[in-house]
C-alpha cells in the first residue's frame, strides 16, 4: 500500500515546488526585462513579433505600470 501512496504524494509535492519555482523565476525575468529592452526584444523576437523603439517603449511602460500596481496592492 506505501508504495502506491509514497509516489503520489512525491508527485504532488514536485508538482507544487515546481510550479512556485517556475513562478519565481518567471517574476525575476519580467523585473529584468523591465529595465533592460535588449532582453525585452530578443523575447519578442522569440516569440515571432519586431517590435520598434515606440512599441519597445509602450511595452516597457505596460511591465511598469504592472510592477507598480503590484507594489500598491502589497
């Protein structure tokens, strides 16, 4: 019985660890990303989009906006 049990509660665990890490490390990347556009524009590239300075800028803005509600809310 134990060794149907002890798995699962192992998956469980890991999946839970591993998803607040994820997060963590997804927040870290978007503050970085904040205050430096060259990392912000390779992702868009990434992700198939050529953004120019005026959209680099407006999408800057946006993570502020976002980083600084999140600050008020806390």
């Amino acid at each position: 019985m134990w060794n149907v049990i002890i798995p699962i509660i192992t998956l469980i665990v890991g999946l839970i660890v591993g998803f607040l890490v994820g997060v963590f490390y997804l927040r870290s990347q978007m503050t970085r990303m904040q205050n430096n556009p060259e990392m912000l524009q390779k992702m868009a590239k990434q992700m198939g989009y050529n953004m120019n300075k005026q959209q680099l800028n407006k999408a800057q803005q946006m993570l502020q906006q976002q980083q600084n509600s999140k600050n008020r809310r806390k």
